[in-house]
C-alpha cells in the first residue's frame, strides 16, 4: 500500500475513534447514574476502573479492604473477556464492599484474530476515569480516589521490614535489584495484611454452591464420604517463538496425572481449573472423581471460583488460579511449577522449578533468595525446568500428609530463613514443601 494511502487510513481511524469518543462517554455517564449512583453515594474509598487481568480483579479489591477496613469500599472496573463473571457475586455478604462491573460503550471485535476496541482504551479509560472523579466529588461524600497503583504504592511499608531493606541496600548500594525489592515489599504487604487484619472471606451464595455440589454428587455417583481438591493447571494459549513455554508456566498435562491419581486414592474428588482442558479419556478413566467445568454440566466460570473458594484443598501452579484461591486465607494450599526467584502467594507450601547455569550446576538457594539472581530472572543461557511427574506426585504427598496431620511437616529453617523478612515468601507466611526440600540438597549432593 502506497504510503500516502496508509497515513489516509490512519487519519480516517483517528476521526472515526474522536467522533465517537464523546456519544461513548455520554452512554457511559448516564449509565453509571441510571444504575450505580446509590453505590457512588456509599462510596468512601472508590477504586477509579482501568484495564486488569483476573487477577487484578481478585487482589485490588481485596488489598484496598485491607487498607481501608471499616470503611465502604466501591471497586469499579471494566468488563474485560478474561474476567469471571461471576466475581460480582463472591462479594454478596460482604457489605462493606460493591463491586461493579461496568461495560464500555465502545465498538469491540475481533479482526483477524485480533481483538479491535474503538475509541481506544487510551482515549476512553482515562476520559472515564476523569467523569467518575468528577462525580464523586459532586454527587458523593468524597471518597478516597484510588488506582491501581496507588493501592501498593500509596501502602507504606511496615517499619521493621522497611527497615531491614534498607540495611539490605545500604551493604549493597549498587545491586541492581534495589528497585524490585522496594516494588516487591509494597505489593508483598498485602499478604501480610490478609493476616494481620482478618475480614470475613468472600464466597458464593449458597444457591450457587448447592448447584456445583448437586452436579459433583452426580458425578461421583455412589461415593458418598469425599473431600475435595481444587487443581489449578496454568498454560499460556501461545509459546515462545521457538516452540519452548513461558517461564510462567505449568508441566504438561499428563505430568499432572500420578499426583491426581494419589489424591483420588485419599478420597479426594478432584475440581480441575487452568488452562489446559481434561481429555474425555481421562474423565471416563477416573469415573467421576475429577471433573472440570465440562464434565459437571456446569458454566466452567462458576466451577472456577467454587473450585478456588469453596474445597477442602488445594493445589496449583503459580498464577491467577492460586491467588484467587488465596482469598481463603486460613487454608494452607500448595503451590506447584514456582518460578523460584520471587514467586510466593499467601499461606502456601511451595515446591519451585528448578534452575541450573550454563555448566549445568543447580542455583544454590542463597543465590535466588539474596544473591546475584534475586530478582533477575534467569541469564540467558541458564536452564529452569517445569516440575517432573515424580516432583508433583511427591509434592503432593506431603502436602496432604501435612493436612491430614497439621504439624507433622519438617520445615527446613536452614533455607526458609534464607529469605529475609522483607521478601515476599516471609510476607505471606509460605512454607517450602519438604519434597523440594529433599531434592535440592540431592541435585547439590549429586549432580547429573
């Protein structure tokens, strides 16, 4: 296309997207006053919507309820096609927070695989985000205004850790990490708010539960004493460029099968959830007791948040499946496939991927933690490896052991104290799975 075509398509974008603009936010205003003016008139901290992913749906609002506990707390967000919708419900009986989940008034589709939003959400979101303020401060009591970012960043940190940082940093006053260890500490308090202020949990409402425990007996058929597990799996929908999975991500599905299969044998009907789909092989071969959304008959979304709410257990990789479920904050869970320099979520036992260097040495633990890798990721040319199925079956073991006996679990002070205090792993009261434990020390005693 000549070039003088491709700045004419350009300039025709642009004034499509500005005429728009402003029929979109007068939709948008009379909408928000029609249906949620009440609520802004409630509001005495109101959380101003932009772009989030699910997990940002699940821990902004309930880190601001942490900051601002007593007070009402409105949390307005844009309805994205990764969002559950049903997280609008998990907050009924909490009266103390209103969560809307508004749509935009906007053109949205997808071309050519590509997801199209006109006006853009560059020119949209902030023009409503300035109308909400506006509002507030007209029609409401004021509240505190607040982004995301404002609720880790505006946090200050509690005094001991802070002061334990800065002792790190000023012993260390070029590492080039400084930056994320500030970054990590505020976004980390939220763990440590989740203990030192206990609130009541969100949930379901108990006609939405009863439909999933309905479809799960049904299944299991005459099994009547069962416990359950929640397993999240997490799968990026597309891989590197070269063929090879995000660092983020879990093992292949099949990995996963020894360690389901063990907790089936303990009397757990497993919930699956994530990103990688169950086999109809697999469903059949394991006759109801480990099910997905599909094989209950159910909306796979309300399946999700029962599975993360709702089980006896629970197991997962690291990712937005686990931190939604971290909102049960006096349930241990056990996080799998941990992207071991700084992956922790509250109360969790954690077995880490492990990583080597270019000669194939394993990382020493002290070097993740604190060292010359702490939050750099892994150097090119550095291998991490996705749990093996004997890693999870192991993990596995002894997490359920541990919840069977709480207590009976070895933990290994030598390297969980390795973390200081300031690091999220210690924020959020994890643990280090004894499985992990047992393994590193042997890939240190006897490498391969």
């Amino acid at each position: 296309m000549p070039a003088f075509l491709r700045q004419l398509k350009t300039q025709m974008i642009y004034l499509v997207v500005w005429c728009l603009l402003p029929f979109s936010l007068l939709f948008f205003t009379l909408n928000f006053l029609l249906f949620h003016l009440a609520s802004l008139r409630r509001a005495e901290v109101l959380i101003l919507p932009e772009k989030l992913n699910f997990g940002g749906t699940v821990c902004v609002p309930d880190y601001a309820r942490h900051r601002f506990s007593g007070q009402h707390l409105v949390f307005v967000t844009f309805r994205e096609p990764t969002h559950n919708p049903y997280m609008p419900v998990i907050w009924h009986d909490i009266k103390d927070v209103e969560y809307i989940n508004l749509r935009r008034f906007v053109l949205d589709f997808y071309f050519r695989g590509r997801r199209a939003v006109i006006p853009h959400r560059r020119a949209h979101d902030p023009a409503a985000r300035w109308i909400l303020v506006h509002l507030a401060r007209w029609l409401g009591k004021d509240p505190v205004l607040l982004t995301y970012c404002k609720i880790y960043t505006g946090f200050r940190p509690h005094e001991d850790y802070d002061k334990d940082l800065e002792a790190m940093l000023a012993r260390n006053p070029r590492d080039p990490s400084a930056y994320m260890w500030r970054i990590n500490l505020r976004y980390g308090m939220y763990f440590h708010l989740q203990r030192e202020v206990p609130l009541k949990q969100p949930s379901l409402t108990q006609e939405l539960c009863a439909e999933v425990e309905r479809a799960l007996a049904r299944v299991r058929g005459v099994r009547a004493e069962v416990r359950l597990c929640g397993f999240y799996i997490k799968k990026r929908t597309i891989d590197g460029p070269d063929g090879t999975s995000h660092f983020l991500d879990g093992s292949p599905f099949e990995a996963y099968l020894p360690a389901i299969r063990f907790l089936v044998s303990r009397g757990y009907q497993v919930l699956l959830t994530g990103d990688q789909p169950m086999s109809r092989q697999v469903a059949e071969d394991f006759d109801g007791m480990v099910v997905d959304g599909e094989t209950l008959g159910i909306n796979p979304y309300l399946h999700s948040i029962y599975t993360a709410l709702h089980t006896d257990i629970f197991v997962g990789d690291i990712g937005g499946g686990t931190l939604f479920a971290g909102l049960v904050t006096d349930r241990q869970k056990l996080g799998l496939n941990a992207y071991l320099f700084y992956s922790a979520f509250n109360n969790f036992w954690i077995y880490y991927k492990h990583a080597y260097d270019r000669d194939g040495i394993h990382l020493s633990f002290s070097d993740i933690t604190t060292g010359k890798y702490a939050f750099s990721g892994a150097p090119d040319g550095f291998t991490v490896e996705s749990n093996s199925e004997n890693e999870m079956l192991e993990a596995v073991r002894c997490y359920v052991e541990e919840m069977e006996n709480p207590g009976s679990s070895e933990i290994d002070h030598t390297l969980e104290d390795l973390w200081p205090s300031y690091s999220t792993f210690k924020l959020a009261n994890c643990h280090i799975s004894p499985a992990y434990v047992r393994d590193h020390y042997h890939k240190l005693s006897f490498p391969e």
